[in-house]
C-alpha cells in the first residue's frame, strides 16, 4: 500500500495571513511541520500542496517536493485532491500546514486503519476526542461528531450532539483526514451537498455522498496556530 502525506499550505489565511512562513523558533511553521511529518518515517512521499509562489520556493529551497495548484479552491480537500490526482497513492493523509507538533501516533492509527480493512469497507479516517467542557460542547467553532458502534461517523454538526437527555460523552472532530484516493477524487468532483452548506464543514460532504468515515478516538489535540497569539504559545513550546 503505497501512503502518501499532503499538506495543503496557502498563503492568504483569514484570520492570520502569511503564518505558514511566520518565524517559530528558527524555522518556519510550514518547515516544522514539514519535516515532523518526515521524521515520522511513515509515508511513501511527503508533498506540500501550495497557491503560493512564496511557500513553493520555500519548500523547493528545503529539497522538498511542492504541487503548485493551478485551480482557486474554497476548502482544504481540494487543494488536496488536486495534486493526488496527479500522484501515484492508494491512501493519501491531509496534514495540515500550520500543526507543527502533529502525532506520529496519530499519524499511524490512521494508516493502521486502511491496514486493517482488508475488505476495504471504509474510504477514509480521521480523528476525534472526548469533549469533557460544556463550554466546548456549546461553541460552534469546536466541530462534533457522532458515530455508530463500529466508530463510523454518522453526523457532524456545529451544534451540540448528541443532546444529553441523559449521562453520555460527546465527541470533538479533529480535522486530520486519512482518504482512499478513489474517495478524495471523488469528493472533488462533487459539488458542495445541502447539509455542508448550512454547517460549513466539509467533512458531511462526505457522508452525504454515501462515503464510510472510520472514527478513531485519540488523545492528540494539537496545537494549531490560526492567529499571532497561537504563534506566541506554539514558540513557547519550543524555548
């Protein structure tokens, strides 16, 4: 099985334009992302998908490899799917470009799953973990999700699911994806479906498509950095 890692790096980030190039510690964020996900040592190739001719000589001048995308995209699997549609992989994983303290554990329960699915039932993976802050469970921005007994995902949803007539645990989604490339391409050529419209999250694209998502539940959080505080404290991390 041949796995292949992307990492989708555009430039003009709403809330924190030009963070992937943004100094943490001596390197860029992009650059230590990049290369934690190389020193995993679990995938066949590492790209980095880019709209930027910044970024692409960035990574070009590292000896990395770089998918300069020729299309506009509006959500992260596009840029994705574009350049894996020109690679030759069985599974791709979605990385993306500003999680410099991504989990080789993670990682690897991820790509354990489609090892595992030897009747290749499902056509992706990602992540989740046990909100235990009704404050998180009520905040929008914090994307839940609900599966079935098999741990595949049956709903996301902004709003708080399941709704706790009784004791139960509710899940947050953690947006790293692990797709079957037939599945990534196939997202692509779809047009944005009712349900992700009025969420605005991608991932039920998937799931009103009739596509089987593997949940799996993790301890690994992250810490992504989407304005200049959360540059502040990932640089903490590392001096």
């Amino acid at each position: 099985m041949r796995i292949i890692a992307v990492i989708p790096a555009r430039y003009e980030a709403q809330r924190f334009p030009g963070k992937l190039l943004a100094d943490l510690a001596g390197k860029t964020v992009l650059q230590r992302t990049y290369e934690a996900v190389q020193q995993t040592k679990l995938f066949d190739e590492v790209w980095v998908a880019t709209d930027s001719d910044a970024i692409s000589a960035h990574i070009t001048s590292m000896g990395g490899k770089v998918f300069r995308s020729q299309l506009i995209h509006e959500c992260g699997s596009n840029r994705v799917a574009e350049c894996a549609s020109q690679l030759d992989a069985h599974v791709i994983i979605n990385v993306q470009g500003d999680e410099p303290f991504i989990s080789p554990q993670a990682l690897s329960d991820l790509i354990t799953a489609f090892e595992d699915d030897v009747e290749a039932k499902i056509d992706l993976a990602s992540l989740m973990i046990p909100i235990h802050s009704k404050a998180d469970l009520e905040n929008p921005n914090v994307v839940k999700v609900v599966s079935d007994k098999q741990g595949r995902a049956l709903y996301f949803s902004r709003a708080a699911i399941p709704f706790m007539r009784a004791q139960g645990q509710a899940f947050r989604h953690v947006g790293i994806y692990a797709f079957r490339k037939a599945a990534l391409l196939d997202f692509y050529a779809q047009a944005p479906t009712p349900l992700e419209q009025a969420e605005k999250i991608e991932a039920i694209r998937y799931l009103e498509m009739g596509k089987v998502m593997q949940m799996l539940e993790t301890d690994f959080v992250g810490v992504g950095i989407d304005t200049p505080e959360d540059l502040v404290k990932a640089n903490s991390l590392l001096t």
